[in-house]
C-alpha cells in the first residue's frame, strides 16, 4: 500500500491511494470462507459449497467492498497521523480513472480533499451589542392590575359593567324567536368582552339578573366558527353550519373586585423578599417581568454573536473544492442554479460550525443525556402536569418517565432539543467571554425595532 499527497491549491490536496493483491487478498479469503460456510446453495450441504462457485457468485462484490472498506481506513489513519482537518467528506478527484474490479488486481484511487483553515479567535476582542430588557410603566400596570384582580374577591352586583362575569343559561331559537325544541342549550359564565361584534356587545352590558338577552350568536364572533365552539360549546362541525338567534338569560352578575395594596399581598406574592412599600412591589414586578421578556433579546444576541463572529474571524475556504462537493453529495438533489444561490448560506453555516467547534472545545460546553430528559420532563410537566410542579425531580415521576423514554426514540427531536441547549449554554457563555456593549430598552421598542429590521431584510 502506497499513498501520497500532492497540494493542487491553498487548501485542497489529491491523496492518492495505491493497493496491489497482497494489501486486500487475506481480508477477501476470510470474508469468502465465512460465506462459503453460511451460504444456501440448492444441491450443497451448508458449508461445503465448492470455493470456486462461491467465489464465482460473491467474490467481485467482497472484492469490492473490502477495497472499500480498505481505503476508508486507510484514509481516516492518514488524516491522524498526519493531523490533517478537513472540510466535509473527500470527493473523487477529476479525472479519476473508474475501478475495474473484474480484471484489476492493482487499485488506484485519486480523492480530493478540503483542507480546514486553522481557527484562532479571541472572543474578549470580538464586541457585540446585547439588548438589556426592561418594563415600561404599561406593562407593570397591566402585571399589578392581574395581580389584583387574581388575588381579589369576586362579589354579586346588580348592574354589568363590561368586564364583569354573566352566568345563566343560553337557548337556541327558531325561526319564530321561540326556544327550539331540541335546540342547543348550554348554562356558562361569560364576559361581555367574549362577544367581538361591537354591535353587539352593548346587549350584554348594564343588563340584571332575569334579563334576556336575544342575539345572533354567529354575528356576535364576526362569523368565526372556531370562537362560536367556545361560545355555545358545541362541536366544530354544528358551527360551520350554525346560522341561528339565541337567547341568554342572566342568572347572576359577579364582579372582580381587587385585592388591597398591603404587606400581606407583597408577602403572598413574593415570600423570599422584603417588601414593605407599593413602589418596591412595583420594582418587583418589573424586575420579574423584564427576567421573562429577556430570553427573546437574548436569542436576537446569540444571532448576532454568531453573524459576528463569522465576520470577524478569518476562514478562507476553497469555494470552488466545495461546489464540487455539494453538487457530489447531493447525489444529483441539486442542480447548478440552487447550488449557486444557496452558496453563500452554505458558506456561513461552514465557518460557523467550524468556530462553534473550537468555542465548544475551548470552553469545554456539553449536553448530557440527563440534562435533555430534564428539558423533556420540563416541558410536560409545563404543558401537561402543572400539578407536578415544586414536587420533586420530574424525571424520577414513572408516568413522566414513560413520556420522556417515548420522546427519546425520536433522533430528530432529540437532536433539536440538543441544539436548543448548546445555543442556551453558548448564549450565557458568550455573554461573559464577548466584549459586550449593553443596550437598555423596553420589550416593545425592542419588538418594533426588530420588526423594522426584518422588513428591510426580506
């Protein structure tokens, strides 16, 4: 066995491989035999099927598959040895001769390589802006309000106001405005803000109890069948089809009424701090909501990072090795034209899996196993399981186990969940290794920004 390299480019090389009889005959006899010894040939015994005829049906398809299975690893020891990276796989190198494996003996292969530029970075001398989040005045507002009216109490009135509670009974009409026999019928509280017509609407406010209230109910959701199901509670299929008048009478008429601003409600709400005034219990909630808007400044960031970084570190690629090796192992997937418009894209994702290698290594970042059933048992109990929540490791629960164990099976969900958190682990990685530039807004200038931002880019 001989192999040589000779550089036809900055960062290609040919790798010629050369294997005369004496390199693959002993792999070829022991494979023959260990077929001669299973194979099924009417009119022989198992195992003692002539060699000849063994040879004669299997040998040129052993004979090159141990060719092959030779030059693999033939290759992948001299990449080792030599400390060779490369781009991708190798590919046949042009003008390669096509093998003859029923009258050669002597095998030559010619593959071409793409060399791997050398990566060196560093990530302190490489600045990002990071968007810092913060509440504004409305978005505490609107958080206090919730948590007053949730921590409130609920008490009867006489006359509705828009967003108080109606309960009572809702009957279907006929043609006549009498009540249809037979007719849906349905007892459910509800807001007038459910009723989206604002013609409408008003029917359902300044109303009492004993009052009826006559109405259209698929005008009252702007002909949208999906809300007349939550509406009148029936199946999807009545309302595509439902056209008729309803009457609702008011049984009873409850309003919100909010919770006192006081010690006791700080303490209810958060019991680990010290809050003595409404200002501090304002401070609170804005700082809690900024902590839950800012995972989506934080992937903008990440975005950023990795477009910076791919700007900024130097990874000359042979562009012209790489289009040869697209259209090759595409297997004829992609014409000339999509390689040619999606290079450029092909090209970002090769430096930055290159960096993202050499980030990963340096900082010694890794997903376990246990960390991605943890990531799967989070999202049920999330989703699914509330009531599981601050009771224990859910991944120790055996109806979550058996969820987590299916969920397992699925390589490509496994493989997205492994992404999300090597990106989660990367973007609190890169916000202590990058120079960072901080920038504070609130969530919703930051929203309209990257919607403008979006729009000149599309």
């Amino acid at each position: 066995m001989n192999i040589t390299r000779v550089d036809n480019g900055e960062y290609t090389a040919i790798l010629k491989f050369q294997f005369v009889e004496a390199d693959y005959k002993d792999r070829v006899s022991k494979v023959l035999k260990d077929y001669r010894r299973k194979a099924n040939v009417p009119g022989f015994r198992p195992g003692m099927v002539p060699e000849g005829l063994v040879r004669k049906m299997y040998g040129k398809a052993i004979l090159a598959e141990e060719v092959n299975k030779l030059l693999s690893e033939s290759l992948e020891s001299f990449l080792g040895k030599e400390n060779i990276s490369i781009l991708g796989s190798p590919i046949p190198a042009e003008g390669s001769e096509p093998i003859d494996f029923d009258n050669q003996t002597d095998f030559e292969y010619a593959l071409e390589i793409g060399l791997a530029p050398k990566v060196e970075f560093n990530l302190s001398d490489i600045e990002v802006e990071r968007t810092i989040l913060m509440a504004d005045d409305d978005d505490v507002n609107k958080a206090l309000e919730d948590i007053l009216i949730k921590n409130g109490s609920a008490k009867d009135v006489e006359i509705s106001e828009e967003k108080d509670h109606l309960f009572g009974t809702i009957l279907e009409l006929d043609e006549n405005k009498q009540v249809k026999e037979g007719g849906i019928s349905t007892s459910r509280r509800l807001m007038p803000t459910e009723i989206i017509n604002d013609e409408i609407r008003p029917k359902f406010i300044g109303v009492k109890v004993g009052d009826v209230i006559v109405f259209n109910a698929l005008s009252a959701v702007n002909n949208d069948s999906d809300k007349l199901v939550h509406l009148l509670n029936v199946e999807h299929d009545i309302a595509k089809t439902l056209t008729s008048d309803f009457q609702f009478t008011i049984e009873s008429v409850t309003r919100d009424f909010p919770a006192e601003m006081n010690e006791e409600l700080y303490n209810k709400i958060f019991p680990n701090a010290e809050i003595t005034t409404e200002a501090d219990f304002r401070k609170m909630i804005s700082d809690q909501i900024a902590i839950a808007v800012q995972p989506n400044a934080d992937r903008h960031f990440f975005n950023n990072a990795v477009s910076k970084l791919v700007e900024t570190v130097s990874l000359p690629l042979p562009e012209e090795f790489l289009k040869r090796q697209l259209k090759i192992t595409s297997e004829g997937k992609l014409t000339e034209e999509q390689i040619e418009n999606e290079f450029t894209n092909y090209l970002f994702a090769s430096r930055w899996n290159m960096i993202e290698e050499k980030v990963l290594e340096e900082s010694n970042i890794r997903v376990e196993k246990e960390e991605v059933r943890k990531y799967i048992a989070d999202y049920f109990v999330q989703t699914y399981f509330s009531f599981l929540a601050g009771m224990g490791d859910p991944t120790e629960n055996e109806h979550i186990k058996g969820l987590i164990d299916n969920v397992m099976k699925n390589t490509e969900e496994v493989k997205r969940i492994y992404d999300v958190l090597i990106e989660q682990k990367l973007t609190s990685y890169f916000i202590t290794a990058l120079k960072i530039s901080e920038k504070h807004t609130t969530f919703k200038q930051f929203a309209e920004e990257l919607k403008q931002s979006e729009s000149q880019t599309a």
